[in-house]
C-alpha cells in the first residue's frame, strides 16, 4: 500500500479501480458498462490482428478475407471474433443505455456524462458501418452504396460531399482505402472518449436504483463490485462463445459471402441489425431529405434529452406511470428493427410510421409531461405525509403532556 501511495500512476489507478466509492445497492445491470470496456478492448486486439492480414484493394479484398478465414492460423477464430464481437458490443451497449433511460441517469449532475456516453455511441455506428463495408461482399457494396448517397440529400453540397466519402463517382477503390483507414482510426477516438466518459462518471458518481444520492451508504468498487464484474463477464464469455462457435453467421447476412458486383443489386439491400431501427425511422418517410432528418433526430434527441427532461423522482420503482410508457417504448424499438429488416411494403412501411412517430413523441412529448405529473403526484403525497406526521407529533405531545399530569397527580397522592 505504500508503494502505491507513493507511485503516482498507481496512486490513480488504485484510486480509479480500487477505492472508487460505488452504492451498495447497484443490481447487475450496472455491469454493462464494464463489459462494454471489455468489448471495446476485444475489438481493438482482434482488429489490428486482422488488419495485418487484410488487403484494402477491390480485387483482392474478399479473397484475403477468405485467406484469414483459411490460411491464417486461428484466422477464423480472429474473424468471427471480431465480426461477432461487433454485434456483442452493441448489445451491451443497448442494455447499458436502456438501463440509464429506465433509472433516469441522464438528469442532474450526469449531464455530460449521458452526452460524453451518446458521442461513443455515434463513433460506434459510424465505425460499425465503415466495418461492414472493409469484407467488400454483396451487402457491403451496396450497403455502402445506400448509405453514402443519403448524404446527397443535403442541399446545395450533398453531392459534392458524396463524391468527396467515395473518392470518385462511385463506390470504389478509393472508397474502400478510405473506409479501412477511418475502420483503423476511430476505436482510438473511441477510446479517448471512453476515458474521458470514465472521468465524469468518477467526478459525479454512479447512480443506484433508487436514484438518489448515497453518500453514506456507499462501498470499495474491489473487492465489491470487481467481483461482481467477473462474474458479469463469465456470463457474458458464455453468451459470446455460443455465437463465437456454433452460430457465427447467424447475425450476418448470407450475401455478404458474394463477392462484391456492381451490375447485380440484392433484392432487399439492409444493414447490420442493431442499425434497424434507424433505418427504419429513415424509410418511414417517403421524401430523402426528411428521412435522413429524422434519422439523424432520433440520435440527436438523445443528447439532448438531460436538458429538458427533468423529475425529483428519479428511478422507475417510483414513478408507475413512466414506468409503464418505458417498456412500451423498448416494445416500439424492437418493432422498428423488425420493420427496419422487412421490404419496404405494406403493413411494414406503415407500422414503421406508427412506430416512429411513437419514437419521437416519446422523447418530445411523453417524457416531459410524465415527469410533471409525477411529480405534481408526489409534492402532493408528500404534503399529506408532512401533514400526518405533524399531526401525529402533535398528539405524542399531547400524550406525554397528559402522561405528566398523571405522574404530578400521583406524586401529589401519595404526599
């Protein structure tokens, strides 16, 4: 112990990952945070293995996928990894998010930490994306395709900017150079941001699911919640692996193991899945620009959700009616994933716009109002509680006061 106090470096990390002070009522829910760390760190080792293998060029980009796949010694281990790893990150993210939304820790004092959480995510999908295109199969060529032209909706520059993402006037080698550089470039941006989310979380604290401030109640986060941790991740281990080793392809796409042709179109062209709910608040409206707009929106609306969202009651175990809203809310998203990996035809096309506009209303409209209610509900609560217990401090009073009369009569008695 006073090796650490005196070496600065561990001095901070024991302060960070050691003593850091955690309440001591956490669920395990608040696991997923580490385990996006972990996920992260999966990421960037299995990616710089297979970036050594990995050719950025048009005519040989798939084959040197199948030459990792097939020649390189635990190449497919490294792939599938990697490529499952993406999908495993996203869904604990989900979970770490929908865990934040459904305790309200966006609000005070966590604003900048909810926002610093919001940027990752963006780098996330913005590198889950350049990703998907780097195996230059049938979906990666015209899922880039798709998504780099919705940048031709923005008025005036669009199509200049268009040409600028793919290097030419088309998907192309030079798309795909630049896509594998920006792939290599912002996990580390990443990263940053991620050390920059962990010095908010510590300059604040973590929130608990009470959702109130517990200062006293508080424990070490090791041995406590590093154990806990642990456990969390050989869970977690299990989960990835069943993936990893008896179903690696099943959150892919099979015409991703077509080499890229620009003369013949995949009849449905769709994203990775945990981009589908965007991509079906982006089709859900049948003008380009609008849709990009709301795409956009929907992220958009998340950061901004702590500066206009705010309730003295914090976690859901208190707040019935928001709690109700929110699991009709998770319903809605998972409605527009499943919209998002349908044709664009009916009923998809209009549940997509249903849920949708429940999407935004949610954000825009329900919460706000929700959170008046509630609180409206408990000020009121609470002044009938206040007015009980002055009533019943009263009557103690009055009770001890008679009790005294009592004792001076007896007294009085036997004298």
């Amino acid at each position: 112990m006073r090796l650490i106090k005196k070496h600065s470096l561990l001095s901070t990390g024991y302060h960070v990952f050691g003593y850091y002070p955690v309440p001591a009522n956490i669920t395990y829910f608040w696991n997923f945070g580490f385990l996006a760390g972990i996920c992260l760190a999966i990421q960037l080792i299995t990616g710089i293995a297979l970036a050594m293998h990995y050719v950025p060029d048009i005519n040989l980009a798939f084959l040197s996928v199948e030459h990792i796949m097939r020649d390189v010694n635990y190449g497919w281990l490294l792939r599938y990894v990697h490529a499952n790893g993406a999908s495993m990150f996203f869904i604990v993210v989900y979970v770490h998010m929908m865990r934040g939304l459904y305790f309200s820790s966006y609000m005070h004092p966590r604003q900048a930490l909810w926002v610093s959480g919001t940027v990752i995510f963006l780098l996330m999908m913005a590198t889950g994306f350049i990703g998907y295109v780097l195996p230059w199969g049938q979906m990666s060529f015209w899922g880039a395709t798709v998504i780099t032209n919705l940048f031709s909706a923005i008025p005036y520059v669009g199509t200049e900017i268009v040409y600028w993402l793919w290097g030419g006037f088309s998907v192309d080698g030079p798309t795909l150079n630049k896509f594998y550089s920006l792939h290599y470039l912002l996990p580390f941006v990443i990263l940053g941001m991620v050390f920059i989310h962990i010095v908010f979380l510590h300059e604040v604290g973590s929130s608990n699911p009470l959702g109130v401030r517990a200062y006293n109640d508080q424990i070490a986060f090791t041995p406590y919640s590093t154990f806990k941790d642990l456990y969390a991740l050989l869970i977690f281990f299990i989960f990835f692996g069943v993936f990893v080793f008896f179903a690696p392809n099943y959150l892919g796409h099979t015409d991703n193991y077509i080499p890229a042709n620009p003369m013949v179109t995949p009849p449905h062209i769709v994203p990775e899945w945990y981009f589908l709910p965007f991509y079906a608040i982006l089709r859900s409206v049948p003008d380009k620009l609008a849709g990009v707009l709301l795409m956009f929106a929907a992220i958009v609306v998340l950061v901004l959700l702590p500066f206009y969202v705010s309730s003295d009651i914090r976690s859901s175990a208190f707040r019935p009616i928001y709690r109700t809203v929110f699991w009709l809310f998770v319903v809605d998203v998972l409605l527009l994933a499943w919209v998002g990996g349908n044709p664009v035809k009916s009923p998809y096309y209009q549940l997509g716009q249903v849920c949708t506009a429940f999407y935004f209303i949610y954000f825009i409209n329900i919460l706000p109002i929700i959170s008046l209610i509630e609180t409206f509900l408990w000020d009121e609560q609470f002044d009938a509680t206040e007015e009980e217990i002055a009533r019943a401090e009263a009557e103690k009073l009055l009770a001890e006061e008679e009790e005294i009369e009592e004792l001076k009569e007896f007294k009085n008695s036997r004298y």
